[in-house]
C-alpha cells in the first residue's frame, strides 16, 4: 500500500510519483498539482498509473526478463570485488544495485538504482620509465617513502588526463626524483589482473645526473650499476622484469615491447 513495484525500477513511492508528475504537468500548462484544480482526482490516478506503465516498459541494458524475479542479482561469490566496491552513482548519488546484463552483455556491472546508469570500472594505467645514464652504466633507481616503504621502484605513477603515457613517464620522473629524461622507445606492456592496472614502461637516458633528488612520495634517488642493483629489496615483480630486460636490450636500439600478464594468483604469463 503508499507504493508500486515497478519491474526493473524498485519501489516508486506514490506520493513522490505523483510530485514529479506535478512538476511535469505544471510545466505543460496543465494546472496539475499543488494549487491546481483543473483535473480531478480521478484523472490524477489515471495519469500516475500511465506514468508506472510507461516506466515500467522502459528498456535498459540491464532490464530484467519478465518471468525472473525482478530484483534478483548475482551470488556474491560471483561479484568481483572491483564491483562491490562502487556504492553510489556518479551521475546521481543513486545507491547501487548489482545486476547482470542480458545474453549481449552477460557481465556482472553496477547499475544505479534511481537513473539505471551503468557504472563501468577500467584499469588504471601506470607509465613509468627505465632511466639509464647517457653512458648506459647506471640505472635511476627512487626508494619508496609510501607502501611499501623502504623499497627499491622505478618512476613511474598512474596516467593523467590530458598527457600521452610517455610525457606521463617523463612527469613520473621529474615528480618522483626531479629527473629530467629524454624521449624512449616503449619498452615493456605489463597486465595485472588482480589489481586492475596495465603499465606501460620506457627505456629512457637521463638527462640530468647532478641534479636528480627526492620528492614528495621518495625517500632517497641513487644511480644504480647494473651489478648494484639491490634485486632482493625491489618493490614489485614487474620492476625486475623491466631491469632484466633492459639489461638485455641496452645495445639493441630496436626491440619488441615485452609484454607479461600477472595473473590474480601471482604468476606471470
């Protein structure tokens, strides 16, 4: 009683139905709502019920089919965590339901539940560069100030709009250890699934030796030999790929990107 459950659409309370088909009949003249008398009750409920229908048949991606149930969602077990962890619409502030689509589209999306509009959640790129010194001896390495603290990393921090990924790994070095780098062929696309992130890496020539320094997110910057390199204190898998690689392309000015895929579990592809 007070509400409809429109399939596909929730609860739609009639007293808020009925304020917004006064906003839209005011809005056309039709004296409908507060303050208006000219259609009767009667023809109020008509046209609210006309309102319920024609929502009602409103087609979206995520429509659910008529003989299912209309609220029913995926298993939590089936919800990727990337997917849980949108709670609101960006578009409205609308609170969240999980659906799956239909038989074009079977993936699992969140889908607000006052607009219908999906929220589609991309990876994330991180671009970042292998900077060697003009005499290729040494490599730019920055120990990290954030998690995990104390650790060895190249530059490198996710993409920004409005730059390509190589002024992104060129910004990378300047933010993170004041570097100056020249332009670099792309040296190695790595995938990784479970935290949603493709990264892009260069092999770049620094271009400012004398004057490289900590920033905000580094405790410390050092040119590295290649037989210095500390490899058992370096932050992530990715980044003793892309050393070991360069290693093996220094003198070759032409190559093909590697490109490796970390697998939810730990492994490489």
């Amino acid at each position: 009683r007070g509400c409809w459950r429109l399939r596909g659409v929730g609860m739609l309370c009639v007293r808020e139905a009925r304020r917004r088909l006064a906003f839209a009949a005011r809005g056309a003249g039709l004296g409908f709502g507060c303050g208006g008398g000219a259609i009767s009750n009667r023809n109020k409920t008509c046209a609210l019920r006309r309102e319920v229908r024609a929502r009602t048949r409103r087609r979206t991606l995520f429509s659910v089919d008529a003989k299912a149930a209309p609220d029913e969602s995926p298993a939590a077990a089936e919800v990727p965590w990337y997917i849980s962890a949108v709670k609101f619409c960006a578009a409205c502030g609308g609170a969240i339901d999980v659906k799956r689509g239909d038989a074009h589209d079977p993936s699992v999306r969140p889908v607000c539940s006052v607009c219908s509009k999906i929220t589609y959640v991309n990876p994330k790129v991180v671009v970042g560069s292998v900077c060697v010194t003009q005499n290729k001896e040494r490599v730019l390495l920055c120990k990290r100030a954030i998690p995990p603290v104390g650790k060895w990393t190249l530059p490198a921090g996710f993409m920004e709009m409005g730059e390509t990924s190589l002024q992104g790994a060129q910004r990378e070095g300047r933010e993170e250890a004041n570097a100056e780098v020249s332009e670099g062929p792309l040296m190695a696309v790595y995938n990784i699934v479970g935290a949603g992130q493709v990264q892009l890496l260069y092999l770049c020539t620094l271009l400012n030796e004398s004057s490289i320094a900590s920033g905000a997110e580094t405790q410390d910057v050092r040119l590295f030999a290649w037989s210095e390199i500390p490899w058992s204190e370096l932050a992530f898998p990715t980044v003793e790929h892309a050393l070991r690689f360069a290693i093996q392309h220094l003198e070759h000015p032409t190559f093909a990107p590697q490109t490796l895929t970390k697998m939810p579990d730990g492994s490489f592809m």
